[in-house]
C-alpha cells in the first residue's frame, strides 16, 4: 500500500490552469477507474471534487477536471480563483478492498 | 443535510487503547458504506478501515490486528476501537462516507486528534 505519487507544490496565477499529476502503478491507479480527488483547506475537513477519474459531484465547479493515462492520473483546474489554494490529495482504490491516497500536492495562487 | 460528529479524541500513552466515534445524521450508517481516514499533524491523508453494508470489514495494513471497525445500527454511530497505540498512530481520524459505487469518500466529519505520547 506505497502512497501515490504527487508532486508536492504547483502553481499558477489568478485565471491560469494548473495540472496536478498522481502516478501509481498497474495495481492501482492503472487497473481501476475509481480515482478521486479531494480539496483541502487548512484546517478543514477533505473534499470530494472528482470521482470515478473524471465525474464531478454535484456543486463542484467544471473548472475540475479529471483524467487519466496508464498509470497517471491527473487533476486539472482551469481559471484559477484565490479559493483553489489549497492542498489537494489523489486516491485510488488498489484491489483487495485496499485504497491509497497520493502524498499530497500544496497548490498555491500567485 | 449529512452530518458526521467524530468524538474520542484526546492524549494517550503508547500501548493504551482509545475508542473513537461518529455520529451520523442526515445517513443511516449500517445501509452505507463507512470508512476511518487519518492525517498525522502536518502529513497526508491515509486510508485506515471501511466497514460495508453487509458488515464485512477491512483495514489497511498499518492498523491491521490493532484496530477495529464496527457499528451501532440503533444509535446510527461509527465506532473505531484502536488498541496497542504507537507514537505514529498520532492524527486526526476522520470518518467519512463512502459511495457505494465507487471509491469516492463524499461525506466527511471534522476530525478528531488522537496523540500517542508518554
């Protein structure tokens, strides 16, 4: 159960597009389409922005995007606004009933 | 409106045992599918136990045979009993819900700090 693999810090100024990366392997990120991302402000509770590699839950702006490629997963957030900085966190379910959660990537509005 | 409430939180010394809880409103919890995350101060999330609708249970190899998952179906609570606690089991433990059909955690509470200290 190796953690995902995030870069730690991105960003990007106000209106831009920054991608964040989650690698994994064939066991995981590779062999299931049940990525998620999650938002999470200091302090707070994570939130659920992308499901399933690219659905967005109810409320989530379609600024999110999600895709995947192999064994990379990756969150996109277009036109970014002062409230996208945060820290935002990949998982994928790994099989067996196991899920990982990546480590984790700090991105910050200039 | 969903609520999580996570209680049981608090210091402890290295080998005791805590008892967290969650109480749920607004979601049965014995018809959903009920996982424990947690975050060490500063650290990323890390996922640690879900229990199904059907009861079964599974945990993630760091708390196996340490932790337990269970439910009161009556009281509509979340329970995660933790025993022979180390120093790096120090977070703070979420409960969240998981969606049935997929790995999304969308409904989460807002923590409760577990510190495993002499």
């Amino acid at each position: 159960q190796s953690a995902l693999t995030q870069p730690p810090s991105a960003s990007g100024s106000p209106g831009q597009s920054v991608t964040i990366a989650c690698t994994g392997t064939s066991s995981d990120v590779g062999g299931y389409n049940y990525v998620s991302w999650y938002q999470q402000h200091p302090g707070k509770a994570p939130k659920l922005m992308i499901y399933e590699v690219s659905k967005r839950p109810s409320g989530v702006p379609d600024r999110f995007s999600g895709s995947k490629s192999g064994n990379t997963a990756s969150l996109t957030v277009s036109g970014l606004q002062a409230e996208d900085e945060a820290d935002y966190y990949c998982s994928s379910y790994a099989g067996s009933n196991n899920f990982v959660f990546g480590t984790g990537t700090k991105v910050t509005v200039l | 409106e969903v609520q999580l409430v996570e209680s049981g939180g608090g210091l402890i010394q290295p080998g005791g045992s805590l008892r967290l809880s969650c109480a749920a409103s607004g979601i049965t919890v014995s018809s959903n599918y009920m996982s424990w995350v947690r975050q060490a101060p500063g650290k990323g999330l890390e996922w640690v136990s879900v229990i199904y609708s059907n009861g079964n249970t599974y945990y993630a190899d760091s708390v196996k045979g340490r932790f337990t998952i269970s439910r009161d179906n009556l009281k509509n609570t979340l329970f995660l009993q933790m025993s022979s606690l180390r120093a790096e089991d120090t977070a703070v433990y979420y409960c969240a819900r998981r969606q049935s059909s997929n790995w999304g955690l969308d409904y989460w509470g807002q923590g409760t700090l577990v510190t495993v200290s002499s």
